[in-house]
C-alpha cells in the first residue's frame, strides 16, 4: 500500500523540506537553519517555490542532478494511476501531509481533498484507509476518519497488530535497506 499525500503530486514540485535538507547536507552546511530556509520559500506561490529551491542550491554550490531525476517529487497523477493499474493499492494520507495532532480540524477537508485527487487519477479505486503523515494523531481523529468513511488508520510505529487491534491505530511495516 502506498499511502499518497497530494498537493506536491498535482504540482510537479520537489518537497521543498526534503530538498532543503538535501542541498544542506550536500553543500555540508549544517549551519544553515533549515527552518528558516523551509518557511521562507513555503510561503511563496507554488510557481515561484522551483526557483526559489535553485536560487538557493546554486547558492550553496550544488548541482542540479537532485532536479534532474525528480529525486524529491512526490509521484505525478499519471503515476499513481500507473502503479495502481500495475497492482500497488493506492489509499489516503492528506492532501498536504498535515500534523493531524495539530490540525485534527482540517481533517475532513484534507480527506476530502486528498480522496478527490486521487478519484481523479485512479477510477473506480476505493479510498478507504489512511496513514497518519509523521504518525500524528489526536484522540478526536479516529471519529473524523469514521465520518468520512475511512475504515482504518496507520500509524508509523512498527511491529504486528493482534486480533482485536484499533482498526484506526494500526501498526506497520516499512521495507527499506533493513526491512
């Protein structure tokens, strides 16, 4: 299961805090407040985010390769439905990958918003399970999921869920080098 967020997918945009942490580490410049940097090109418009994230590599002496390979783009509409098409179970986790915790009011609308994106790439696909971005919650967001027909929810603590398990506070497996 792929757990897709969506704002960056239908913009053709590299995360700007993945790419911001890239260009960091690879100028070797952990000095630089990757906070700062983050927020101050976050609140420009999405068109003006890309140059913004060149200004600041060229900065910083690196090259465009990262750019090149779409290395930190979110997969396209496109490729969703590609993958989905190929067998990989598409399902929901927020429209621009909020802090549940945080933002547990915005919830329904980022479902929402993220469900109709995703309903748009992939016809027909049931979008019926979410994954907490970051594994953040909040006690009222298990109602919230219910209420927009979510039947389960993710977490990113690893390990087995028993019979009987919170159906919205499911335990995972991520594969990676280790896994």
């Amino acid at each position: 299961t792929l757990y897709a967020t969506t704002w960056y997918a239908g913009r053709d945009l590299p995360v700007v805090n993945v790419a911001v942490d890239y260009l960091r580490d690879a100028a070797g410049r952990p000095d630089i407040d990757r906070d700062e940097v983050i927020a101050a090109i976050e609140v420009l418009p999405a068109g003006e985010r890309l140059a913004a994230l060149r200004r600041f590599g060229a900065g910083l002496g690196v090259g465009e390769a990262w750019l090149e390979t779409r290395q930190f783009n979110i997969m396209s509409a496109e490729e969703l439905a590609e993958a989905h098409r190929r067998g990989l179970d598409v399902q929901l986790h927020t429209h621009r990958h909020i802090d549940v915790e945080t933002e547990v009011d915005a919830l329904p609308r980022e479902i929402e918003e993220n469900r109709a994106f995703l309903g748009a790439a992939i016809h027909g696909a049931a979008f019926d399970h979410f994954c907490y971005p970051s594994g953040a919650t909040h006690e009222r967001a298990p109602a919230l999921l219910a209420a927009g027909g979510i039947r389960s929810a993710t977490l990113v603590a690893e390990g087995l869920n028993a019979p009987g398990a919170d159906p919205f506070a499911l335990r995972r497996f991520l594969d990676g080098r280790n896994v």
